[in-house]
C-alpha cells in the first residue's frame, strides 16, 4: 500500500504539469484509504513543480534497484 511521504513514480503523462512518466513525486495526502493520491512533484533544486490528485493506475511504488534520472522541465506557454 502506498502511504503518506512514499515516492511514487507516475505510469502516465500529465501534459497539464509537463509532467512525464517516470517522474518521481512525493505522496502528501492518501485519499479514501487508497482511492486516490495527492502527489507533489518539485525540481530537483526544490521549486514545486505541481500537486495533483492522481488515481492509483496513475502512480507506482519504486522498484529495488531502479536509479533516478534527471530531465529538464520544459516551461509551458502561458
């Protein structure tokens, strides 16, 4: 079970953040006993990119032995 201040990984783009699949978020509220998520997402210099409400399909727990990556975020157009 995923919970409270779990790094998740999203499975899913979420073009409204620019956010990609395999980004990696924090879970700050746990909806419904799993129903649904919060999830922060920030840089990695620590700006806060977004928090959305993704549903469990949207999000995984990370895997042993998997390695972070790092990719530029591209600024939306206003």
């Amino acid at each position: 079970m995923i919970n409270e201040l779990d790094s998740v990984i999203l499975t899913v783009d979420i073009p409204y953040l620019n956010l990609k699949k395999s980004d990696m978020g924090t879970v700050v509220m746990v909806h419904n006993n799993g129903e649904g998520y919060e999830v922060e997402f920030i840089t990695l210099d620590g700006d806060t990119v977004g928090v959305t409400t993704l549903l469990p399909s949207q999000i995984r727990m990370i895997h042993r032995m998997e390695i972070a990556n790092a990719r530029p975020l591209e600024l939306l157009a206003a």
